[in-house]
C-alpha cells in the first residue's frame, strides 16, 4: 500500500485514505470502496487499481484498524456501525465531493446503509452535504437477517507461546480467510498465488480487539437501521452477492429487495454488466476475470435509474 493521507476525526481519532486516480476529479463521479469486518484498504486492490484508470477511487482503512487510529491511547473506543458512518461522512465532507458512489462490503455494507439513513435517525440526525447516486451492496447483511452458522470464525483461543512467528500467525488466520472464498476456489491451484497474497496481509495492521469490536457492532446494528422508504427515489442499488459465500448467507442479499425498492440483483449472463454465474464466494472481486467486474461496476454506474433484473 501507498502511504496514506491522515485525517484527524473531530473525537481525535483518525482515518488513513488514499484517493486513487485523483486526476479524475471533477471530470469522473468517485467510488467508494468501503470495507467489511477485519479489512484493510488495501485489500480492495485486485479492483481499486483498475477502477482507478478512468475515475476517482478512495479507499480507507475503519477506525482502530490499518493506519487509521483510535481517539485515545488505550483503543477504548465503543466502535458502532453509526459511529462508523459518521467517520465517513466525514471524511467525504473533507474531500468536498457533491456527488459520489458507494459500494459497501459485507460489514461495510451496513456502514453504507446507515449512511444513507443518517438524516433519518431519530436522535442526532445529520443532513449529507453531497448526493449519493448509486450504491452497491456486496456480500452484506439485510437488517432482519436471522440465519444461524454464518460469520467469520475467528481463532480466539490464547496464545500460549510468545511472540509468535509469521508462519504461525498465518496458521491461524488461515481458516477464516479461507472462509471468505469456496473449498473449489481456495483448492484450484491457479488460485494458490492469489491466496498467498491475502494470506501475508491478515498478519499485519489487524488488531484482534478491532475485529471483535467491528464484529459485536454489526450483530447490534440489525434491527437498528430503519428510514429506508425515506431514501430517494433516484438513488440507484445494485446487489452483489455469491451462492457460495459462507460468511453472510445468499439470503441476506435477497432480502435486500424486499426493503429496497429500486434495487435490482447483478443479473447473469455474457452481456457487459453481466457475470458469469453466482458461484462465487464473500470475497467476490476476486472472482472472475476482473474485466466482469470492472463492466458491472461501470455499467451501473453510467444507467439512470431502472427497476428491472429483481429477483
């Protein structure tokens, strides 16, 4: 990863970003990519990069997590998924965009939602100073989503040896992020390079306590986010989400439908726009050739709004 731009939250916090393909600005809509539980910004890059070739990218890393810090010395911060929320509003509000894309993954997906529906709250409610056009929900969770056995399995037992080498904190972190794929994906040998890439990342700039606190604030977030009707009309959605994704069921992303009127399920087929099929697991950008994914993204993003291709 690039160095990255610090930016100081009004709790005294901060925020690590980086804006690919700023020379964009004011010529191309920006994207935001926007990470689920345990992510870091650069994880994004499979897709970040090429996105970046004809539009502005940002990337960041959540509080407590990455480059970006907690507002204390002692990391106590109540992380939530509203608290998450405002962080980015804040940072869009530093960039001075007007108009932006989101695209939330699987946690990120939440901190996406409840953006949109911070003007909406009930207590503290915030008017966006810029206008969302479209959105992409990937991977993510429907606010009444009950299904039981999914999530990330992280190794929590204690560590009785110190400290320990990279190849046994590899060791451990091997389970849950083979769990973000399929058993087909992480067995095909094509696929080894490529997961040996992730693999070498969960061992750096991924505190336990973030994770597990990034975690708790999803599961307290479901029956929390309401307004959706209140949402505009004219923002767009588009639902990303594989058959075979083990950390948030299939379901969650059909769910989304129902709660969300104009948004329409990423359709199959050869067309531009179109992906192959839904075999693919949670970490679904790196599905694929990227060019499938660069055509849905951009082809989304150039459609006014439609309500077609629901499941």
């Amino acid at each position: 990863m690039a160095r990255p731009t610090l930016l100081t939250l009004p709790d005294g916090a901060s925020l690590a970003y980086e804006l690919l393909g700023s020379m964009w600005l004011g010529h191309r809509e920006p994207i935001v990519l926007i990470g689920g539980v345990s992510s870091l910004r650069g994880d994004w890059d499979r897709l970040a990069k090429p996105l970046a070739q004809t539009r502005p990218v940002l990337i960041y890393d959540h509080r407590g997590i990455g480059d970006s810090s907690y507002s204390t010395p002692a990391s106590d911060d109540e992380i939530t998924v509203e608290l998450m929320a405002r962080d980015l509003l804040f940072l869009l509000q530093s960039l001075k965009f007007t108009e932006v894309a989101l695209c939330g993954f699987s946690m990120g997906g939440t901190v996406t939602q409840q953006l949109l529906l911070l003007p909406y709250l009930p207590s503290n409610p915030v008017a966006l100073p810029f206008k969302i056009t479209h959105v992409l929900l990937t991977g993510t969770f429907h606010i009444m989503w009950e299904e039981k056995g999914y999530g990330i399995k992280l190794d929590t037992t204690p560590v009785t040896k110190w400290p320990l080498t990279d190849e046994e904190k590899k060791t451990r972190a091997r389970p849950a992020l083979e769990g973000t794929f399929d058993p087909v994906w992480v067995a095909d040998p094509a696929n080894q390079e490529r997961l040996n890439w992730w693999l070498d990342r969960q061992i750096i700039g991924r505190p336990l306590r973030t994770i597990i606190k990034q975690s708790r604030a999803v599961t307290r977030s479901r029956m929390k986010l309401s307004g959706y009707e209140q949402i505009p009309p004219t923002t767009q959605f588009l639902i990303i989400h594989g058959e075979k994704d083990s950390i948030v069921p299939f379901s969650s992303g059909k769910k989304l439908l129902q709660v969300i009127p104009q948004a329409r399920f990423v359709q199959t087929g050869s067309q531009p726009g179109e992906v192959p099929n839904l075999a693919f697991g949670h970490h679904w950008w790196e599905y694929f050739d990227i060019e499938v994914w660069l055509n849905v993204v951009e082809t989304f993003l150039s459609q006014e709004n439609q309500l077609h291709g629901r499941l």
